[in-house]
C-alpha cells in the first residue's frame, strides 16, 4: 500500500504534536520531516520534544531528526507554524511545487487560497488552482479553532434557512493558545474576556467558508457576526453560545430537525478523519460539556446542544468542538485528505484503491 | 447612636454568612438573631456554622444561639433562604409587622412586592404600602445575583436611549449555586452550559427592575432578553458578555458616555452600603476579570468593559459583578438600608442624624 | 470462546462506571446483571445512570435492567458498593456461592479475605479457601485507591532491601471521592489537608498487601507509615511523595536499579489487565504529572519518578497511579482475572487456552 | 511624624507589586524610588505595571516615574529583584550606604548577611556589622517562601525539644513562580512534582535560621531535612506537609503546647508587621486551607494544624503561609523594620516614640 510522504511544520508545538501523533499512524500519510526551530534542529525529535500529549511520542517519529528548513523535496506539508513564519515559510514551499496544508492564519484570507472543511465548503479547495500563476505548488488553510466547529454547527442551518445575523460567546480553553501560552497566575479561577484578534477572524472566516465559491474567488456569505470571546480554565474544547437570526423566522423544532437531517457530503464521507457523525446532537440540558463530549468520533465530531428559540433572534444553541483536533491538526490532516483526493499528482501518488472507497 | 435590630434567616449558608460578616459591623443595624435549619438550631452560631469566610465568625455573632423559628419581634429580617423556605416563613413575618427584606426568589415576581436595586429602581419601593390589604408587614426583595450586576449595567443605557433587545452569555462562578451546590468533578476544568431556571429568572426581573412603576404595579419594560446561562470553574464572581440594540441606532462612544455620566440617584447615594463609584468603567482591553476586579467598591461596584460596537446589535459591553455581594447579600443589605430611610417605623428607630445625610 | 457471566454492584456510580466500560469488552467476562440503588432499579441502565464517561455507555449495558437485589444466580460479581453496604451485601452473595470481588473497605482487613494485587501477593488469594467454613462463596478484595498504586512502587524496594519505614504525603485527586464527593467550592484554586479515615487504611492496608501468608492469615509486614493524605484541584489521578527507610542503607541508585529490574511473576503476567509495563520509571525530573502519565498502560501502569537519596530516611521517590482503574476498577477486574484462573470453579467456565496462556 | 524615604527595587514584578500596595501605607516607611527593568523605566509606575492586585495601584506611588537605576541616596532599599539581578546590583547599592533588605537568594547564604525572620532569629541581625568590612551599607535578607512559613512553625518545636530530622512535602501555589511563572497548561488540573532548587534551599535556609549566631557568622542548626517540592493548582498560599522527630520522643500533645504557649520576642512584637498572632493553631480536623486561612494576620500569620503523633518520627502536622506576604514583601517589611529600630542610621531617622512603643 502506498503513504504520501509528508512533511510537518512547526513539529514541536502544541499543534505540532498532536500532528504528530495522528499522522503517526495515518493510513494515507507518512512523516517522514519534522521542522522545527532553530533550538531544535539538528536533535532527534524524541529527545527535543518538550512532549505533552498522554502516551508516549510515536516511535516512528522519535528517531527524525529535527530540521530547521522545510523540505522542498516532498510532495505535501502540514503546517503548525504561527502566523508570522508561516507568512514567510509557505509560500517558500508553495514555490517548490509542495502541496501546503496550513494551519496558520497568515494566507486564510488571501484571494486564491482555499479556506475549508471539508464537511461544509469542499468545492473551495477549487480555488487551489488559481494559485497555479504565483507558484507550481498549493496553499489551502483550515480555519481557527473556533470557527472550525462553529461553520460546521451553523452549515446546515445556512443551508436550510439562510442565516443572516448571528451572535456569538466563545468560552475558549488553555491549549487554545499554544504554549507556553497563558500564565496560570491569569487563569486559575479566573475568566479572561478578551482574546487578541479573534472576534475578527471568526466573523471573518465564518463568511468565507458559508461563502459561494465564484470566479473570482469566495463570494462572502454576508452575515453579520457579533463575537464575544473570553478564556476559561479549561485544558481543552471551546465552547460557544450561539444567538442565530435567519431570513425567515425559524423556530427550535425546524433547527433541530436540519440539523438532525444533515449529512456530510460524499467527497467527505470518503476521507479516513471524516468522523461517522461530523455534529452529534445532545439532547440532556447539560450537554455539551468539554469534560465528556470531546473525545466522540476522535475529537473530530462537533457536539450541538440546548436547541431552543431565542427571544432576540430566532434560535440559541450551545457548540462544543475539540480545539486542537476538529480546529486544529485534525481538521488540517482531514484537509489533506481531500486534497489527496483531489489534487492529481497527491491522489497519483495514492494507492488507487483509495480513490475510489467511501472511507 | 440608635442601631436597628434585625434577624439573619438562613444564616448558616453561603449567602447567610455573607450576611453575618457585612451586617456585624453595620453602622445602622445589629443582628440579634440568627436563624437556620433544625440541625443548627439550639447550637451557637459560632461552634454549628461551617464557616467558609475569609477571617473568623464575627465574635458579636459567634455567641448567638441559632433559632429554628423566625423571630417575630425584631423589626427587620434578612431572608437567605432557599426559595421553597422562603416561601412559607416570609409571608408568617410579614403577618408579624416584620419588614422582610428577601434576597429568595419567592415572591419576586408577586404584584405588589418590590424588586429594588436602589441605584436603579429605588421608587419601586412604594409597592410595599400595596401590601398593607395582606398584612402589616412587608416583603421586599433584591434581585438574582446575575440580574443585580446586569440591571445595573443596562440601567444608564436604558435610561439614555431605550433598550431594546438583549442578547447574553452569562459565565458564573461556583459560589452562584450555594453549597454544597456543585461537585468538584462537574466544574473542575469544565463549563456547564446550563443552570435551571436562570435563563428566565433574568430575563423576568431584568423586565420588572428596568420597568415603570404605575397605580396597578410595575410595568415590564418589554425588553427582549435573550440568555445563555452557563457556569465555569471561578470560585466568586459572574461574568457576563452583552449584545444590546436600542430604539435609535447607538454607538460605543454614545453608550461609553452614557455609563460615564450616569450618577446614581440621591436616595441611594445616602445609603452605607453604596459605593462611591457604583459602576467602574475599565478601558483595558483584558478587563474585567473576576480575579482582579471583584473588591471594588467592597464588593458592590459593577465592572463594566469593552465597550465596543455590535455588528448585530448595536453595542457589545462585558459586565462583572460579584455575585454573593453586589448580586445577593450586600444588595440585601442595601435595600435593607433604603427601606430603613423610607418605612416609617424603621426610620423612627434610626438616629434622625441618619435619615437626613447623604452616607 | 466462553465467557463468565459477571455482575457490577453499584454500576451507576463513579466506579461502577469505570467497571462498566471495562467489562464491557473484557475478553473473559461478560456483564449480565446491573445492580444499582432503589431509584435507578426498574429503568434501563443506559436511561438512569449519570454517565460521566467519555464516550457513550456501551451499548451491551445500556439496555440492561438496573436491579436492587445483588443477583445470587451469577458466579462472579464487582462490588463498587459504598462500604456500609458491601458490609451488609457481600456476605449475602458470599454465602450464595458467589465469588465477589470488592472495591469495598468493608472486608478488606477480615482475616480470611485476601487483600490483593495480582503483581505483588497473588499468593494471598490462596486465603479465599479459609472462608469456607462461612460461606460456600469468597470475597476477594483490592486495596484502597492511595494503596493501590503505593504497594505496587514499594514491593520491589521491600522485597530487596526490606521497608521499615515511610514517609508519604499523597496529593488526591477529586474522583477519589466519588460522585457527588467534593464540593466545588471546597477544592477549586484550593488544598484540603484531611481525608476522613485515609491515613490509617493506607498504613494497615500497605502492612498486609506486603505481609507474609502463613497459616493463620496474613502476618503484617511491620513496616512503620506516616502518611499525609490531602485532597487537590485535579480530577483523576494520585500522586504521593515518599520517603523511605530500609533495612540497611540503601542509595538512590540501588533502588533505581531494583524497581528497573522487577518483574511482575508469571501468574500475573497472564492477566488480561495486568500491562506490560505495571511500573513505568520516569527520568526527567518533572515527572510523573496526573495531566500526562495517567494513560500508560491503559490506566494500569504505575509511575515512578525522582527517585533521589533522602537526608531523614534512604531514598525519595514520586509515585502516580491512576485510582480509577490501578485503585479502583481496573485492580477489581485485575484480581477477578486471578481468581478466575485459581478458583476452581470460574475455571471450569473459562476456556481452558485462557488458562495456560501468558496473557 | 517622620518616615524613612525607602526605595523599591523589581517594583513592577508579583513581590514588588506587595510591597507597593504594603510600604504605600506603611507608618514608618515612605516609598520614594520605584526600580524596574529597561522596559518600564522612564514610564508612570501606574502607567507602565501589569497591576494584578485586588484593588488600585495606591495613588501616591501610581505617579511616581519608574527608575532602571537603583537609587543610592535612600538610606533603606527593598529589592524584591530576581536571583542574578540581585546579585549584581544589592553590592552596589550596600557600597553606596543603602540598607538593602533583600527577598532574592542571592545574598542569603553568605556568611555576614543576615537571613532573618524577627519572631526566629531576630539576634542573626547583628551579622550586619560584620559587612562593615565589605561597604558601608547593608545586606540583610528574608527567607524563601516556603522557608519562612515553616520555619516559623518549626522554631518553637526545636527551642523546646531540638529539631534532629523533618520531611516535609510542599504544595506551592502559582503565584510562587512569579509572573508569567507557571504556564495554565502545566497547571490546571495537574501536579508538577518538581521546583528547580527548591527542595536545597529550604534545608540550608531552615538550618541558617535556627542555627546559633557565633563569632564566626551562623553555626547551622545541624537538622537532616528531606523535602519534596511540589506545585498545585492554587493562586497563593504554600501548604506544607511535616514530619518531624527530635532529640527525645515528644508527643502530639507535647508539641501543641509548646505551639501554643509560644510568645513572639519583645523585639518582633514592636514591629508593625508583626501580627498578633504570628502562628495560629487551628483545632478542626480539615484545616488550614489556602481558601479559608491565608488572610489571618494581614497575611503574616502562619497556619498550623492536624498535630499529630507520626509513626515513622515523632509528630506530624500541617503549615500554611502566605507566599507573597509571609513568604516575600511581608517578611522583607518586617525585616526593615526590625533594622529600622536596630540600624543606628535608621533609627535615627525614625520618630524617637517608635523605637520605645511596643507596636
């Protein structure tokens, strides 16, 4: 059977790692790069790795040692990097024909870059071939970690009912902002009501993922999005309230229903991350809640409960998605699978077998 | 100097001990009795109550006998008790001639009791005379320890240009259930996306404090009150995110004016328990947080921050106040103090000095 | 492949949960009967049962029947019963022929009731056949949550060098206590310094699991134990500090190089649950940590670290288990597994392979 | 009423904040001279500090302009510095004359630098003149954090039985770290079981402060300390497991009366700081605890309970002190005022009434 040998940017990071772990024992995709810093380059993985996920680093990877420039001699790449290297490093890799899966917010908004899930908008990653006069290779990004789950709770709702007005709570946690990130002395019983830049990226991201793919790029889906984001002391999940207004009056029983009714598009049925049930639907008043709900379908499916009217606007739920998966190294590895599919010289690269089953 | 003597009822509990520590060293009142469950009953206050308080039982109190009966003969009771309690031993004090202030949810809601914060709403108290037909006495009450910090926020925006419609996410702290309210392993680095009950306790009170008082009662202001209650791992204090729209379009710069130029009324400027500055305006951007802001004004000053446009509605501000003072016994103790000026018996018992000082 | 039929006592609570999950796909037993109290018993486990798993309940024993009388009719039964009612529970199945293993402290000390951990006395359950004469069934019991994970870290240092004394402070996680347990007010961003009853089951239980077998019962091992149990704001997971003293001086070294070279013996080895490695040794010097060490061998492993001389006693050493599954269910089913290969009866039910296979 | 003109040195980092909120009101000292890094020198202290303290920056130091240069004209300095600015810049500053009270280690093991806490071991200040050979100022420095709590709580056992061999388990708070310190992802809901160097320099400091001024400088107290440093996840207050033996076997009983009859010296007890009741002995079984027990005193009173006999030594019990207070700012302004009266310089400078009062 053949792997697509890949590469992993940003190794040694909170995302990096989880990366790491879940392309370890990828049925598509082989590590076979670890890029990390420049304190890292040049050690084994396993020595370097200021590891914090439970169990131990893979031993495929322990043994790689860290490099300090992103290979140009494979044929797909995830990146982990923050938003300022990758502003520099990908497009590097663009250029050397490598087929980029980022992460970051550097290249989210740029014109010809796919921005997708693949269970919401897989016919963006189209756009890909739009980069074809700036470079021989692709970007194609996956949201932040909030919106990641928000776009796929309020997809099926778009679908139905046209959402136009939304407002939004984020109850973010800890791994959320990297490490060393926040300082215990903030967080600790404590509530933070204000995250750097992320009120705008989500309103943004939102309207370009629920937005018509055009020809001359991503038409915005125009909603207006009011965010309130604040951190919790949580280790991992963020949790949203969501206020959701639509073209029509939609009443608790009608969202209900779409969402129950929806379904994952085929192209997305078919990729090995894609979990069985993308939204699980919770019916107790208490649901969702980090401590229980974020394992389901390996922290890739995004948990929906407390369906009910909104006095303000139409209808209030509560999302929950698992950060650093279903918003983070999942949703990028789950990305690459669709671009695996879809982009001709990664799916050549693949056992033809894959092409052809529903994962 | 002539002191008002008063009951403490529930005075074992959360709220209870709230009570004990702020009214001990009251200037115009002085407990004389403490009542709790039949299990304190009989005992000293100081060797039954499991006391949860920074610093130790106030002595003046320790050496109290607990009651299992409300007390008849004192002018003045405090109701901490559970709202099913409160329903049947408040309106007994009542029947007694005791003026009974109740931080229950019992009779909030009844016609002719009133909801007070004074800042906001002190001639709701006029209701009280409407109990005369019932019995001699009177009940008066203090709002939900979300709706106090909240009405309080709202109150100078909704006097200045008519609010509308709300939509808010409130994130409470432990202490907001009592104890032993909620185990460990439920909040201990998790959110709850439901308290029972709370979504239309607010939506319900922050309607009658913000309405008109009129011959029948009070009118409901008729806002549209959207709620997401959820609870997270603070210890004291609830925070809240707020997506207002008025009448007329408005903007942050309009609505930071309104909360900077809003003074409270002179009625509640002579109370003790008011702070100088009842609402705090912070202009950093990470601010308020429960951890740093919540002794402001010993507890009773609302935090007010990020005040900023809504792409919804028209302003998004977060509100923090704390919940077992601001939003249970200091707002008591409060009203407690207005009713004190404004009850012709209680007055008669204060020092005349009192009655004509701004405190 | 034949499978023993088993029943869970107290399968709604915290361990009973645990118990449930891990039974359910326990390749020699098979969960028939749920037996739960007064108010879950009549529904359907799946509908009653407070589920604080993640992951749903498995679907086998979601649609099992909670009962309230203890079966007599199943060979083998799990008791996670609170201890006054496995006082009163167990001898009721024992004498039914029932082979029961408990969670319970209720009989752990009992003369002829074999305190047990597969890796460290399996001997001892040669003591079952003393009750004989009481009951035609046994009770086996495995050691409190602390001790668990304690004996297992200090049995190779007892067997080499013999333990005469020991220091331990444990830091206790809230899971510890069960559901509902510690209030939350009690334990966030707090240090409870007591644990009712635990400091004295720890030493008595440490004396037997590492005592001898002789004719009359178990013969203490002598060892002098000083312990601090406290309570912290972690969810799963004990840690315990120890200082140790031996027989002779004994250096950080030697003990390193004899917990290295223990091996679990061979009737313990060919236990489903017993892992592969039952004590991991951990280098760096920040570890073991409950966030990342408590997954290892599926919950089963123990975690040994900072294994330094001490200056009062002979060496220093961290330890952490997780008391769920090492200290509670997984050491319950751990000890069944060795008395369905000892006992005779549950024997003859298992498929004679299990019985001479190194699991 | 005169006051000494004192500087602060690391004015804008957790301890400096302290001691700023501290020596703003203090009656015998006047803070004239804020030190802090590059960064923030040339800028408001009340401009320029990440202010994370309940309450306000104190208005009379919020305008004072932040200086990067140590001020040499004060006669007293507090430098709450970290360990390797300290250790450059205290010498320059006991060049220049200044008495420099110092919380950081750098100093604390020399042989003429005072370490003192003035209920210990106020006579150790008298190492001061033996500077006079080095720089016409001084250095006199306060314990670390857990040192100074437990030392306190120890002394007056080894005054009336001799102190041979403690082990102690510690549970630091976050705040112990400073700021930014420990990262949440470290600490929410886990256990570090290790604290760079902490574990040495409580033994050598333990043994400085109850060992006996000699014509030489310190003869150390000679007792074997074995200690386990851990951190939890609380804010602040360090809690302290102890296991202590001595001389001959003392009992429970012995120890607690020799806890309570405990009386501070003459000379500790005129000082402002100096509480009260500098050790409280708590009778319930579950105390202290960070949440309850930290504000005794003004957090300078050290928490000691659960007295208990130990198996393994002698007795067992629990210590609680503040970190920041007892631990840091606090201990550093007790020790100024200590030098303040004996400091011939000082003491000059003070209103000749304090030197006779007994505070």
């Amino acid at each position: 059977m053949n792997r697509i040998p890949v590469a992993i940017l940003g190794a040694t990071g909170t995302v990096g790692q989880v990366l790491a772990v879940r392309l370890a024992e990828h049925p598509w995709f082989v590590p076979v790069a670890l890029v990390g810093g420049s304190r890292s380059a040049g050690h084994r993985y396993g020595d370097i790795v200021r590891w914090r996920q439970a169990g131990p680093v893979p031993p495929s990877l322990a043994q790689l040692v860290v490099q300090d420039m992103a290979p140009r001699d494979v044929p797909l790449a995830f990146s982990a990097l923050s938003r300022d290297v990758a502003a520099g490093v990908e497009p590097v890799l663009a250029r050397a024909g490598v087929v980029t899966i980022s992460n970051a917010s550097a290249h989210r908004m740029d014109n010809d870059v796919p921005l997708v899930i693949p269970e919401v908008n897989a016919d963006h990653l189209a756009l890909m071939h739009q980069q074809a006069g700036r470079w021989p290779g692709i970007i194609a990004t996956n949201p932040n970690c909030v919106t990641a789950a928000l776009a796929l709770a309020l997809a099926p709702l778009h679908r139905a009912f046209g959402l136009e007005r939304v407002v939004i709570t984020t109850l973010q946690a800890a791994s959320g902002a990297g490490y060393p990130g926040v300082p215990s002395l903030d967080l600790l019983g404590n509530v933070l009501p204000f995250i750097e830049g992320e009120e705008e990226k989500i309103s943004r991201e939102l309207n370009r993922l629920l937005g018509t793919l055009s020809s001359g790029g991503v038409e915005p889906a125009g909603i207006r999005v009011g965010v309130h984001a604040t951190r919790v002391p949580t280790v991992d999940g963020h949790v949203m309230t969501v206020s959701a207004g639509f073209q029509r009056r939609v009443t608790a029983t009608e969202a209900g229903e779409a969402l129950r009714r929806w379904r994952p598009p085929a192209e997305a049925r078919r990729l090995p991350s894609t979990p069985i049930e993308p939204l699980a639907l919770h019916d107790q008043s208490d649901r969702p809640q980090p401590r229980l709900d974020l394992s389901l379908g390996n922290g890739m499916t995004v948990s929906v409960g407390r369906i009910r009217e909104c006095p303000v606007l139409d209808v209030r739920l509560v999302v929950l998605g698992h950060n650093l998966v279903r918003g983070a190294a999942g949703a990028a590895i789950q990305l690459g699978e669709l671009a695996a599919l879809q982009h001709p010289e990664l799916a050549a690269l693949l056992d033809v077998r894959h092409r052809w089953t529903d994962g």
